[in-house]
C-alpha cells in the first residue's frame, strides 16, 4: 500500500472516525501528510500507528501513555515499555478493587431496600439525597 489512503479511507480502515483521526493528528500522535493536489494522502504506516494507538486505548493506555509508548524504540526501549505496562496493571488492578467495593455497597443498599418495608425510606434514594 502505497500513499494512497484518503482521510475517510484510512478512518474506515482503522475502524475510527475522520474525526478521530484529525484529533490523534491534532495532539501529535499522528502525522499529518503533506497534501497533493487537494486531498492529503495515507499510507501503510498511518494505518499501523492508528491500530496501534487503538489496540493500546483497548487495553487501558490513556492518549498520554500512547504518546510516551510511541517515543519508544521497540528494539532498546524494553524496560520502560514494561515499566509502563507493569504501572498500567496496578492502576487497572487498583480500580478492579474499587470497582468490588462499590458492587458490595450497592448489593448492601439492594438488601437493605428489600428487607425495607414499605413505610421505610428507601437507602437506595436516600443515599443519593445525602
């Protein structure tokens, strides 16, 4: 594939809106070809870099990450890649914890407005009015 991707075509491609494009482009995680003629033109390596940057939002990379993992060289930079990824396990793996915590507090409101009567207030309305 030579440069001869339009913008839609390479959105379409990618699974991604122009949009979405121009914003990557915008924030520097994607170059911006040179326009020939009226129309810029995308090739091979434009495609890469945006699977890329979705496979890494794919598996908890925030744009900021993507754009510290694009800087990388993939054949020196193994250690801070996996400093990275191992940072990005403790975060996911801190929020798996949260995300338990909050499924156990509203199990407890769902029990306790069970067991309510109907002239008791309800904890689940209650606790959002508090």
């Amino acid at each position: 594939m030579e440069n001869n991707l339009t913008i839609g075509k390479l959105a379409k491609a990618a699974d991604v809106g122009v949009e979405t494009v121009r914003y990557y482009q915008r924030r520097g995680l994607l170059e911006t070809p040179e326009g020939l003629g009226a129309y810029r033109h995308y090739g091979a390596g434009h495609l890469e870099r945006l699977r890329f940057i979705k496979r890494a939002q794919g598996i908890g990379f925030t744009l900021e990450e993507i754009t510290e993992l694009l800087s990388l060289n993939d054949s020196r930079d193994h250690r801070v890649a996996r400093q990275l990824a191992s940072e990005k396990i403790q975060d996911i793996e801190m929020r798996i914890v949260r995300l338990g915590k909050m499924a156990d507090a509203l199990r407890h409101l769902v029990q306790t407005c069970e067991c309510g009567g109907q002239d008791m207030p309800c904890p689940i309305i209650r606790m959002t009015l508090e």
